[in-house]
C-alpha cells in the first residue's frame, strides 16, 4: 500500500501530542539554533566542572529537561494564553563547550554563546548545568553595550539555598569563575547592580564562618534566609522582591537546592534536615514578578542521576521552566 504525502503528514499532525514520540526538545519546540528566530529561546547548558566540590552529573539536566517537558501543559491557565501559539519559543539546542573540563574555559564560551542572543533579542531560558553558567550570562545580558537590558545593570532575583558570593576566596578548587564566585564578580564588573537585587532562601552554611546576620551582604544585596522567608510570610516576600527590584530589568536564576528535599532530591547540593521552598511557594513567588522586564532566566544544579525513579526532580523544573517561559512571554504579548 502506497501512502500519500497527505496521509502521511496526518500521521505525523496526530502524534505531536504524546510526548514519548519523536526527537525531544524543550516542550516539543521547533529546533532552530539561529537565535534571530525567537522571541524566547530555550538552551540547555550541559556544564559539570564549575562546582569540583559535588559530584559532576550537572551536565546531563538538559537532556533530562527535554525528555520530561514534552508531556506537560501547553497553556497558563492564570495568565490565560498558551505562548507556544502566540510567540516565537524555540529550542537552540545547547551551548558547545569543547574544553567542558576546564571551568574557566567554558565559562568565556557560555558569555560569548549569550552575546549573540542578546545581538538578536532573543530572551534565553536555559536550563543547567552548575551555578557557573549563570556568570557569564549576566555578563552577556547586563550592563554596558547590552541590547536587552537597554546598556542598563540587571537586577538579579536569586533562589538558591546558598549565596555564591564567596569573592574572600580566590578561587574554588583552582576554579576563579566557579559556582561559588559569580554573584560577587557579575556585581563588581558591573553586570549587576545589588541594590536593586535580591537573593532568597538560603540555608546552607557557607564555608566561611559568619557570626553576624546571615542576612548582611558586603556587595549590597538584600538577602532574606529561608528563615525569613517562612517567618514573614509568601506575600511580604513577594512584595520585598517587587520593592527591590522596581522598573529594572531582570534576570531570574533559580539553582534547584533552594527547594525542599521533598520536591528536588536531585541536586547537587542537597541541605536535607533544614526546611526548604515547597515547588508551589517558588511557584507564587514567580508569579509575583508578572509584568517585569525579564531578560531571561535559568535552572541550574540539577543532577538527574540522583533524581528518584519518576523523576521528580526534573518535572519540577519542567514546570519551573514553564512559568519563566510564561512570565517573559505574558510580558511580551501585553506590549
């Protein structure tokens, strides 16, 4: 039996739904790597070597992110649009990092893999990879000369259970732009500015000893502990972020430890015992930045060889990736 092209396509159009079929990408996104495409571009950031103190699994995430995400929703009931139909969202598919080994290396490759989406206005969420990757994003998307950011400092929303701004060490096991210095350099470079940023939810002890208010920042951040978060509440938080971070533009990085064990068991640095965000707290707090100028966004910290069998971790930053894409394009399509 011989079948028409026609028919043949129909077969194709009727399977676009179920997500173990076909070659995964981000949501089942078209695959284009020229980032003047998109509107939003989704890239993963395969990246292990910035963190030598953990196990090195990091890389694998965005492979597990695409595997995942085909099965999820493809509409924002709150915001009441879908922003695959409306925008241009597409996978880039991942960064080349042919040196991945060495840390500083590969961190110039991701800054100038950035560079060219910010060229393009393509607004990157991008799934890591260790907390090094977030670095040289910022470089590329903030700060003099940038197209996105206007030649504006990004204001940095920051979940994660720990600071990474550790600048009194000079290097991370031989790493300088490693996962635990990138908040401190992207401020004194001047990518971004810390009195309009915010870190929230750390608990993890650093390794410096602190006996003041964890809370204290030396490079001028706000920074509200875990603690804090749960003492004053969802709604003084939220509105703490909004207070900060005014009409700036911003960059959201989320490293996966900043939740509760429960929902995120593989991480690369878990801090079990101590209280974390629940998914559907992160999930609020997000939501309270609808309407911002978000350049772009990133996951990181993902270890899918430690995930459980139904792979919890990874669907929770399916979902975690689903509402960036959403917040950037809700603002997209209102203007």
């Amino acid at each position: 039996m011989t079948v028409s092209d026609e028919e043949f396509a129909a077969r194709k159009a009727a399977m676009q739904p179920w997500y173990w079929w076909g070659i995964p990408t981000f949501f089942k996104c078209p695959w284009n790597e020229d980032p003047s495409a998109s509107d939003i571009a989704l890239v993963g950031v395969p990246h292990s070597s910035g963190n030598g103190s953990t196990e090195r699994d990091q890389h694998l995430a965005p492979r597990a992110v695409r595997d995942m995400s085909g099965r999820y929703r493809r509409a924002h009931e709150t915001y009441g649009f879908s922003p695959w139909d409306i925008l241009r969202v597409n996978d880039l598919g991942d960064v080349p990092l042919p040196e991945a080994m060495a840390n500083d290396i590969s961190v110039g490759h991701i800054e100038d893999y950035f560079h060219r989406l910010d060229r393009a206005g393509a607004r990157p969420v991008s799934i890591g990879g260790d907390h090094a990757i977030t670095g040289p994003i910022l470089k590329a998307l903030g700060g003099k000369d940038t197209a996105l950011a206007g030649g504006r400092k990004l204001s940095l929303v920051h979940f994660d259970a720990h600071r990474d701004d550790y600048d009194y060490l000079p290097h991370w096991l031989g790493n300088r732009r490693s996962a635990a210095h990138w908040a401190a350099y992207s401020v004194q470079e001047g990518h971004v500015d810390p009195g309009r940023s915010i870190q929230l939810g750390m608990r993890g002890n650093p390794l410096k000893p602190r006996t003041g208010n964890p809370a204290d920042s030396d490079l001028g951040y706000e920074i509200m502990p875990a603690e804090t978060v749960f003492d004053e509440g969802l709604d003084e938080t939220a509105q703490r972020i909004l207070d900060r971070v005014g009409d700036n533009p911003v960059y959201i990085t989320f490293d996966l430890d900043v939740l509760d064990v429960a929902d995120a068991p593989g991480v690369s640095n878990l801090e079990a015992g101590y209280r974390g965000l629940r998914a559907y707290e992160a999930i609020r707090l997000l939501r309270t930045m609808r309407g911002l100028d978000i350049v772009g966004a990133d996951i990181v910290c993902m270890m899918p060889t430690r995930d459980n069998p139904n792979q919890i971790t990874a669907l929770t930053a399916t979902v975690l990736m689903f509402e960036m894409i959403c917040l950037i394009g809700d603002r997209i399509r209102q203007r």
